[in-house]
C-alpha cells in the first residue's frame, strides 16, 4: 500500500559480515547504498538468523531492484529482490483538476493527468469515454494522458483517470467539470494577464506553468464574478531535481559524502534562475535538508563547497524583499530562520585541514580559525561593516575546551538583511513592542571533537546606535519552531567613554540587536532637566524638614492636624530618600551582577511605592472628613493603619516583584539601575500607582465639589469669587500631596508620543519636593502662623479666603 512499510528479510543459518543493502533504482544509471543511520527512513534488525530492513513511509522514489551483499563461509554473496510501489494520489499531477466550462463558447475541451516517468509500466483510461478521445505523451521527467473531448456534456460530469499496473494497487484520480448555464454568474475572459477562459463564479481556473516550469498557476472567480490574484506554483525544474536529489539522501538513499558537495556546488548556477517565491522556498528548503544530512551524518565539507554556500546565500539575500521574500514568507513564515539555521549549521562542517578560512562578499562574510588542543589567551573576530562588527571570546570560556587533546574550531558568520527576513517575534522579556534591527546577524560557533560547545561567553560590539538597544540571539525554538528574538542570557554592558553598543551573552548562537522604534532618543537636555529637577527636590525637601523642625508643636495641636500633618510629613521623607536613590542610581555601573545597582533599584521601587501609598493615606483621610463630618478617629488607631499602609504594603509588593523576576533575570532594565521597562516587572510599579491616582483624583473631585456647593447657586457674586478662589487653591495644594502630576507618565508609556509630555513629566514629577514645600508647607495658615511668631512675636491678619485642609478639610 502507498505510505506504508517496506520490508525485506534476508534468512541465514551461517554468521554472515560486511552486509550492505543497495537499491537500483527504476530510471537511474547505477545503484545507490541505502544508509543505515539516525534520521533516515531506514531500519535494521537482526536475531537468531533473521535480518530484516524497514523502510516506513515509502513512495515510488524507493521502488527498483534490492541488492544484499554480505559475506558468509568464506564466500560473497549478493542478493536480488525487486520492489514495486504504487503511486499516491500526490504523485498524479491533473491539469485542470475541476474546470468550469462554456459549451457555447468552447464546444471541446482537454484534460490529462500526468505520472512520473519512474512509473512508465502505468497504463490509463478515461470515463466516461464517450465523444472523446485519450492518447499520451511522454517529457523529461514524466508520462502524460490526455482526454480530448470533442463535445461537452450536457450537465456537470466528474471524469476519471483510471491509472493501473500489473500487481500494484489501481489508482482513480478524479477531474470535476461544471458547466456553466445561462444566467450562471461568471468571471470573463481575460488575456491581459495570461489565457483565463470564462469561468464560472466561485471555480477556480487553471493553467500550465510556461517554459521550464513544473506547477500550476490559479485564479479565483470570486461569487461576484470579479477575478481574483494569480497565485503561481511554478518552480523551477532543475531547482525540484535538486531539492527531490536532497530528500532521498535524507531519507537514506545515495553517498551523502559525495552528493552533499556536489549538489552545492550548484547551487550558485541554480540560484539565478529563480524567479517566483516557490523557486526561492525550494532552493532554501535545498539548503535546509542538506544541513540536516551534514549535521546527522557528521559529514566534513572543503573550502570550495562551502565558498558556493557563501556564494549562494549572498545571492538569495540580495533578492527582491516585495515580489519574492514577502510572498514566501507569506506562504512560510519560517523561510528566514530555516536559512538562517541551515547556513550556520554549514558553515562550522569545514574540515580542519581547510582552516584557517575566510570568505567575503556584501551580504556574507565568513572567518573560522581552528584553535587546537591549546587554545590562545582569548579569541577574535572583526568583520569590516558598516558600522564595524567585532567579537571575542574569553580565554576562561576556551579552557575546558582543550583538555581532551581534540580540536577547536572556532566559526564566526555575519549576515547582512537576514534579519529583515525573519518572523517580528519577540520572546517574553521584550513584549508586544516594535523593534527595528540594525541590518546584522553575527553567528558564532564553536566545534570540538565533532561536538558542538554552546556554552560559553560572547562579547560584541555593534557599533553606534540610535534608540535604547536590546542584545538578542534567534531562538529558533520559540513559537512552536517558527523562531523568535530573546534576550535571555544576554544584557547590555555598559560604556563609559564610548558610544558603541556592548552586548555580553553567555551561550553562543546567532546574536544582533534590537532598537526599540519608538523609544525616545537619548537626550541630554531631558537627562539635564531631570537631574537639576531631581537636585531641586531634594533641596526643598530638606527646607520642609526644617520648617517642620521649627514649627511641628504649634501646628499639630489638635487631632486631625496632628493626623495630616504625620501623613505629610512621611511623604516628604519617602520622596526625599526616593529622589535620593534615583539620582544616585546615574552613577552606579548598571547590571544584575553589580549589587549596589540591585539594591539601589528595590530601594527607589520600594520608597516611591510608600510615597504614593502615604499620598492615599491622606486622600483617604480627607475623604473620611467630607464624607463623615461629625466622627472622630481614634488618633492611635489611624495612626497605626497608616503605617501599614504606607510601609507594609509598599515593602510587600517590592518584595514579591524582587523575588519573583529577579531569578528569571527581567528585574533590571538594561543600561539602568531601574525596573526593565520592556516585562511585566515595570507594571508592579505603574499598577499600584495607577490605583492610588485614580482614588486620590476621586477624592479631589469631591472636594471641588464641596467648596463649590452652595456658594455658585445661592450666594452673591463676591461668595461665588471666593469660592472659584478656593478651588483654584485647593487644586494647587492637593494636586502634587496626592501625586495627581504623575499621570503625565501614561502618555510617556505610548508608542510614537512626542518629545513633549516627556519634557513636562520630567519637570513636574522631579520638581516634586518644590510643590510640597510650596503648596503642601509654606501655603498652609497653621504653619504661616507659626513661622510669623517664631520670627516675627506679630498676629497675623485675619483672612477671607479659608481652605480648611489643616483642621477639617471643609471651608
């Protein structure tokens, strides 16, 4: 039966040796050894006697004549079994296989369904057979019937091609003709694009490939009888003879230690002959199997071999984006990462009498080095891009290397718009954003012993870049095999006197970079604004602590006051230490393996999470007093919430976020003693932060609304003023003590945002300390008060305007 089990069992009484299996194959012009190795189609067993080879899943590629060579007693014998397999229904190429059709515009027509030329000993007929006529011919590569029908049918008809050999399994392949009726929507002729007959709406039409093309090409009549696009199958038939030469090699069949480098070698002459996507998804899934054969049969290439790899992929790389890469990504969005995997894994098979090796063209540039057993002080690479691409490994990561005497060969391959080609995926640690990739791939790998060493640390230099930049490696395990950017393993270092990208990655792949494409560029006014803002804070901080120090008994003199002014008072201690560690952390080597920038960072999470949450405390607070005018808190009671508020929960949600992401090593962000903006970690800030402004800006809406009501609806002009007066001032004094400023950082967080709610949220937010002294100090009467007895022994003058948010938060 077609797909199934092939096999062939030889039965001895005597010990036999040597034994090899061949297959002459029908068509071919010697026989081929059948390979007994791990990754083939291929199985052989033995027990008492009895020797059985199995082949699974075999099609008529591996029908012809077996022949067992072995030796026993002394004598060689050889062993004949001929093998026929039945076609599969794939094998049967029909053209059309279902056409729709116009008796009154085309009163005949022709159908043929075509077999390959291995299977000459197939014979067909037709039915039904009547008013036509079947004859055959026979290409290069196959054997054609054809159905002439001289007068269409009267309704809709399935025609069959009747395929049958002597003790094979017959074959039935099916072609379906519609007849189109009047009144049947239909697509018209068109010869613009090609020779499309009238079709009718919802069929699919059909046409030959031209020249030296094996395929089809079809359109779509779409129900409403427009034309679809053309989508073509058409490929190159020297490219399928070397892609169908590949399969059978890995599937068992041939010398892959001569094919493999000689299949290669013609790839360049092949590579100028495509034309459409499926030339170029032959050619690299060519490529792709030929990996497979090298890596599971450990075969050595030579310099020549590899230098028409090199040849070939500059050419496939230098090919049209639009008409060829966008369409065969479309139909397999693995292309890229599947030529990407095969070349690399080509590229470290150079036999060692070949090395030192280099190789140069504009889109692939190649350099291996063998190391022997003793490898020297450090290794490195340089490539002469643009900008230049440089490279080495340490000598602590080549040590174990050398111990067992082996050789160390050493691979590094650059590729040049590869990475424009591979899938937008982004592995968890870069999230959903966009990123744009500076046009380079560096592979590295080691060799030792015929193994393959991953392990081991990789320093790169990228050159200059613009935007905030990830250093990455392919991962061609990610997203179900497709392949995907992570940066696990991988972190920028940082440089201090040059503006080169430094990526440190500890297992060796494929690496480049990614350039988030709407990061705000470094700026170095921003960074100015934001230190002077940052210094400013801190200063008036300090000033509030002072001015508490002189006046603290005078304006805590009764219960709510001494409440408020406790809450103000932790809020400007937890910003004046946060500010403190936030413009420290500048100065701090950025990195998880430097423990001041760890802990600076848990320290700026933790104390600005206990500055929004004391902030909540005191919106709270004012929410209890406009809504519960005459109940009196218990001062020790609030007092003690307000601390686990404002520093046990904040301590909690920094904890379980260090503990949680730190192991996974998405705590840090790159280049910055902060949280990693790019994971889910910066969302256990911004969460928390969120919440608290939303309730904070509920609570100042309700307070608006107090002072607002009744005075605008019932009471004079001069009221209304000095109501409007006391809005104005309560929105000035609550808006930075409740943090209200903050939510400038949302539009910072959107993708292409401008420049300036940056600017703004950067001058707020780090002038913080400023509006607390102002607005949440000096502006307060109680602390006005105190300051005029304590410098000036005068009263103050009486005010008409109070906002009463020192005793009862009510006017």
């Amino acid at each position: 039966m077609p797909g199934s089990t092939l096999n062939l069992t030889l039965l001895t009484s005597q010990e036999i040796t040597n034994l090899k299996w061949f297959l002459w194959r029908t068509g071919s012009p010697s026989p081929s050894p059948i390979l007994l190795q791990a990754g083939t189609r291929v199985s052989l067993t033995s027990s008492r006697g009895r020797v059985l080879l199995s082949i699974v899943n075999t099609t008529y590629k591996w029908a012809g004549d077996y022949i067992c060579c072995f030796e026993a007693q002394g004598f060689r014998w050889e062993l004949h079994q001929m093998v026929k397999v039945s076609l599969r229904a794939t094998d049967v190429a029909q053209l059309p296989d279902q056409l729709s059709i116009s008796c009154a515009s085309s009163p005949g027509f022709q159908l043929s369904c075509c077999i390959p030329s291995e299977h000459l000993g197939y014979t067909a007929s037709w039915s039904p057979g009547e008013d036509s006529e079947a004859s055959s011919f026979n290409t290069s590569d196959s054997q054609c019937f054809v159905l002439a029908v001289r007068r269409c049918p009267a309704a809709d008809t399935t025609y069959t091609c009747d395929l049958q050999s002597p003790g094979l399994s017959p074959l039935r392949v099916p072609v379906s003709v519609t007849i189109i009726q009047g009144g049947d929507t239909t697509c018209p002729e068109d010869s613009s694009a090609g020779a499309w007959n009238v079709t009718k709406a919802g069929h699919v039409a059909q046409a030959p490939c031209p020249g030296n093309k094996t395929g089809t090409v079809k359109r779509t009549c779409r129900p409403d009888g427009v034309w679809g696009p053309i989508h073509s199958s058409c490929t190159d038939t020297g490219l399928l003879a070397l892609l169908y030469r590949a399969r059978l090699l890995r599937a068992g069949q041939g010398w892959p230690d001569e094919e493999v480098p000689q299949i290669l070698a013609q790839l360049p002459d092949q590579v100028v002959v495509v034309t459409s996507p499926s030339d170029l998804l032959a050619l690299v899934n060519t490529i792709k199997v030929l990996a497979k054969i090298v890596a599971s049969a450990r075969i050595q290439l030579n310099g020549s071999a590899l230098e028409a790899l090199l040849k070939t992929t500059d050419k496939v790389l230098d090919m049209d984006a639009s008409s060829l890469w966008t369409t065969a990504r479309a139909q397999i969005s693995a292309v890229g990462s599947n030529l990407l995997l095969a070349v690399e894994t080509l590229a470290r098979s150079l036999c060692p009498q070949d090395h030192p090796f280099s190789f140069g063209l504009p889109n692939v540039q190649l350099q291996t080095q063998l190391l022997r057993p003793t490898p020297p002080s450090d290794y490195r690479v340089s490539f002469s891009t643009q900008p230049m691409l440089q490279a080495h490994i340490p000598k602590h990561s080549l040590a174990p290397l050398g111990h067992n005497g082996t050789n160390v060969s050493v691979t590094s391959l650059m590729l040049r718009k590869l990475d424009h080609f591979l899938p937008s995926n982004y592995g968890q640690g870069l999230g959903d954003s966009l990123y744009a990739t500076p046009g380079l791939v560096l592979a590295i790998s080691i060799m030792a012993g015929g193994q393959v060493f991953n392990k081991g640390e990789v320093i790169m230099d990228f050159g200059d870049t613009n935007g905030t930049p990830h250093c990455v490696f392919w991962d061609h395990n990610l997203f179900q095999g497709k392949g995907g950017w992570s940066d696990a393993g991988c972190q920028v270092q940082a440089a201090s006197a040059s503006p080169t990208t430094h990526c440190i990655c500890r297992h060796l792949t494929a690496f480049s970079i990614l350039m988030s494409r709407h990061t705000v560029p470094k700026n170095t006014l921003l960074e100015l604004l934001g230190q002077v803002g940052l210094g400013a804070s801190i200063v008036a901080l300090l000033v509030c602590l002072g001015v508490y120090r002189l006046v603290w008994r005078f304006v805590v003199q009764s219960k709510v006051a001494y409440l408020r002014h406790a809450a103000l008072l932790n809020v400007v201690l937890c910003l004046l230490a946060a500010d403190t560690c936030f413009l420290g952390a500048s100065l701090l080597p950025p990195g998880p393996h430097s423990p001041l920038c760890l802990a600076t960072a848990f320290l700026c999470h933790f104390l600005y999470l206990a500055t929004f949450f004391w902030m909540l405390a005191q919106a709270l607070m004012l929410a209890h007093q406009l809504l519960f005018v005459f109940h009196q808190l218990s001062k020790h009671r609030v007092l003690s919430l307000m601390v686990f508020l404002g520093y046990l929960c904040p301590m909690g949600f920094a904890g379980v976020t260090l503990g949680l992401y730190l192991p996974r090593g998405q705590y840090l962000g790159e280049g910055a003693c902060w949280l990693d903006r790019k994971g889910g970690v910066f969302y256990t800030f911004v969460g928390p932060v969120l919440a608290i402004m939303g309730v904070n800006g509920l609570v100042l809406a309700m307070a608006v609304l107090k002072l607002l009501r009744p005075s605008l609806s019932e009471g004079p002009q001069v009221e209304k003023r000095q109501a409007l007066l006391g809005v104005i001032k309560a929105l000035l004094i609550l808006t930075p003590i409740f943090g209200l400023t903050w939510v400038l950082g949302l539009a910072t967080l959107l993708e292409e945002v401008s420049i300036v709610p940056h600017y703004l949220f950067t001058a707020l937010n780090t002038s913080q300390g400023v509006f607390i002294l102002l607005f949440g100090c000096l502006m307060d009467r109680k602390v006005q008060e105190a300051l005029r007895k304590r410098f000036c022994r005068s009263q103050p003058p009486n005010s008409t305007i109070s906002l009463a948010i020192n005793e009862t938060y009510i006017p």
